[in-house]
C-alpha cells in the first residue's frame, strides 16, 4: 500500500547498521586497496575495532571485530 493522498514515501534512509566480522587486517587492506573512505574506532569498554563505511546511498555501515584481532 502506498502513501495517503497528499503524502510522500519515506525516503528510506537509515542512521547505519551494524555486524560482527572476522578479519579486519584482510578488510582494511581491501578496503585501501578500492580507495573506499572509513574510519576506525575503538570501542572502550570492549576494545572492539569498529569499521565505519558509507554504502552508495549514504547509509553508515559499522563492521565490527572483536579485540583479540589487529589490523
């Protein structure tokens, strides 16, 4: 069903979305070696790496992997 007379359709866009990944040296490597922007983070309370990418729609992407892996 689509919007009421006079209304638009949301736009879809959504703040970002997360998963839990394995591999984070081998990402970070694919990731310069497509010139693709991120930034990195590291999570306090858990040391967790977080990856953060822009999908081509603008959307945040967060990759996260666990602190036992180094980059």
């Amino acid at each position: 069903m689509g919007p009421a007379e006079g209304e638009t359709a949301a736009v879809g866009q959504i703040d970002h979305f997360a998963f839990m990944a394995s591999g984070l040296s081998d990402f970070i490597a694919n990731l310069e070696k497509r010139n693709i922007e991120y930034a990195t983070r590291t999570i306090p309370e858990l040391g967790n790496t977080q990856v953060n990418v822009r999908d081509p729609d603008g959307n945040r992407i967060e990759i996260q992997f666990l602190a036992s892996e180094s980059a």
